[in-house]
C-alpha cells in the first residue's frame, strides 16, 4: 500500500512516527472507523453521544466557574 506517494508502513514504523497527540487521534480513528464498519454503532449514534459527551464537559466547566453562578 502506498500512502502519499511512500511506500507502505508497518505498524511499528507509524507509532514511531507520530506524536502522542497523533497517535491518539489514529486510535480513536481507528477504532471507530472498525466499530461503525462492523455495525456495532452508526456514525449518527457516534455523533450523538460525542455531542452529549461535549455538552456535559461543557456543563462541569460552567458549574466549577464562579462567574457562571452570577450570570
């Protein structure tokens, strides 16, 4: 397989390559790209619990800032 003109790359070669941030962000990839293939989940089920995931964070930062009580 080529990818962007090089020669394939194993594995090994790819995590030796990317940063932490990368190699995370391949992961997660990865892993829901084999899950939506396979049918476990669909890609509108994904968004939906990455919307609600979202919105809770964003209501623990709202409540843990002193500010937010007074508006």
């Amino acid at each position: 397989m080529r990818v962007g003109g090089k020669k394939s790359m194993t594995y090994e070669e790819a995590m030796k390559v990317s940063s932490r941030d990368e190699t995370f962000k391949a992961t997660v990839y990865a892993m829901n790209t084999l899950l939506i293939h396979r049918g476990i989940y669909t890609q509108e089920e994904f968004q939906g619990t990455f919307v609600e995931w979202v919105k809770k964070e964003e209501l623990k930062k709202d409540i843990s800032r002193p500010e937010a009580a007074l508006t």
